[in-house]
C-alpha cells in the first residue's frame, strides 16, 4: 500500500530567483519530476529546478494550509523562511535520498 508523506516545498531556480511553492504527497517523487523539466507550467517555464525549503506535515489538510499561508505571503517572508533553514540555497534534494 501507498504511505503518503505530505509536505510543502518551495523550488526556486537560484539563490534569490524565481520561487514556486507547493505541496504534495510524495516529495522526492515530486522535485524529481520538477528537477526533469518534462512537465509543462511554472516550473518548466522558469527552470525551478532547485529544491531549497520544504516541510513535513502530519496530513494533506494541514500541509495543504500550510502551503496557502505561505502562498498569501509576502515574497520577504518566504526568502525569510528559506534562510533560516538553508542561508546557502543548496539543493536539498539529494538530502531526501
């Protein structure tokens, strides 16, 4: 059976660039279809292809309020948000491996 692990995560394309955020049920699943570039929309359109935030929520409910708060606000909050868990901006995708 499919465990869902829901999370929120933001994708940028550099350090200060274009910033996508986003939820899903099975996150490393989601940045590597992200990280591929073979999808159409946002992501493909600005090459956010760097994972640099995410968070781990108990259920889809409250990841998916999760993401609308931080969707709702500013573009300063969410660069707040990303350095303080990753002033580097790496990649943290290979982390989740």
């Amino acid at each position: 059976m499919y465990q869902r692990n829901p999370a929120i995560y933001m994708m940028a394309n550099q350090r200060n660039g274009t910033l996508y955020t986003g939820v899903t049920s099975n996150l490393v699943k989601r940045v590597y279809e992200h990280k591929q570039g073979n999808m159409p929309g946002f992501t493909h359109d600005y090459s956010c292809r760097l994972l640099v935030y995410y968070e781990q929520c108990d259920s889809m409910i409250s990841a998916i309020a999760r993401e609308k708060k931080i969707k709702g606000g500013s573009r300063k909050k969410k660069l707040a948000l990303i350095e303080s868990l990753n002033p580097n901006w790496l990649d943290l995708y290979d982390s989740l491996l």
